[in-house]
C-alpha cells in the first residue's frame, strides 16, 4: 500500500528516502471492513481520509432516509468540514469495502510540512486540484436532469455502478431506486 501512496505523491514531487520514512513512521495506514462507520453525524474528528484501496460514501440522515452526497475510490481525498471548523459532523462516512485509507491530521501535516517544504507545496496543489473537480462536480449536478447525471456517471464513474447498491447510487443522482431502474431501462431501449 505504501507504494500506492508513493506513487501517487510522484505525480506532485520527488520523494528521498529520508522524506519517504518519515511518512512511514506517521502510522497513516489504517484498514477497515465493509460496514464501518468511520464518522457519525454529531461526532468530532479533526482527520482526513484518503483510499488507495476500496470505497467509502458520505451521507446524511433525513427523517430516517440516507441521502448520499459523494462516493471516494481509489486515489480520492475527503476532508470533512467538521475536521476544519471543530464542530460536530453533520453527515456519516462509511465503507462499501474493505477499505485501506491513510488518515492524517493538521498536526501531521503541520510537522511535514515543516519538515520538507515541499509538501507544502503538493499539499497546495492537490487541494486547487480537489476544489476545482468539486465545484465542476456541484455545477453539474445543480445544472442537470437525473438522467444527465446518470449518463455523466456512466462516462466518469463506470466502476460505481458495480461498487455501490442501487439505493445508494439513486440518492446520489438524487432519485429513487424504482426512478433509476426506470431510467436504466429508457436508456438500455435508446
């Protein structure tokens, strides 16, 4: 697993040997079973997640229904708000899979950063990369029919549909599951 991280921190910066054992010493590896609920609505965390294997969702609790707002596979980050503002969590997180995330914190990365410099600077980069690709995200949602986005999903997210119980996936497109069976029918007919 770490070589995933590794390789995906290549994309952003160089890493010596020295800067590649510090990050091994921070215990950012952690594994968890398909279930697990990592943050509870109302719950406090100051952590950041990022999943070099599996898939976890976000989701809120309305009058007894779960409403999906994201999914994270493979290579993804979430920072909850509520690591930010130092405030409950407004919204669950859990795992579809197995999952293996690393967790970090502000303390963490204040002291790598600290440490190498750099890090700072692909810290920079890989956050404008995750706001840009959120807003594009919301702007689609907000701007498109349910099967708009279902076919944006179909072209940008394939191994969802695999990954995730049709439930889950149609309040994520914000319909319900006998809506998305609909739609998946008109389509397979086009």
């Amino acid at each position: 697993m770490q070589q995933l991280l590794f390789d995906f921190i290549a994309k952003y910066i160089s890493l010596t040997d020295d800067e590649k054992n510090v990050l091994l010493s921070l215990n950012l590896f952690h594994s968890f079973r398909k279930g697990t609920v990592i943050l509870k609505e109302g719950q406090k965390t100051n952590n950041s997640y990022f999943v070099l294997k599996g898939c976890i969702r976000s989701y809120y609790l309305l009058d007894g229904d779960e409403r999906t707002t994201a999914f994270y596979t493979e290579m993804e980050a979430l920072t909850p708000p509520c690591a930010i503002t130092n405030t409950p969590s407004e919204y669950f997180i859990s795992c579809l899979e197995d999952t293996i995330l690393t967790i970090s914190n502000a303390d963490m990365t204040e002291e790598v950063n600290s440490k190498f410099p750099k890090f700072d600077i692909m810290c920079r980069l890989f956050s404008a990369e995750m706001l840009a690709k959120q807003r594009i995200d919301f702007d689609e949602f907000k701007t498109s029919s349910p099967e708009q986005r279902y076919l944006n999903l179909l072209q940008k997210r394939p191994d969802l549909l695999q990954r995730v119980p049709q439930h889950q996936l149609a309040s994520y497109l914000g319909i319900t599951p006998q809506s998305l069976s609909r739609l998946r029918s008109r389509i397979v007919k086009k």
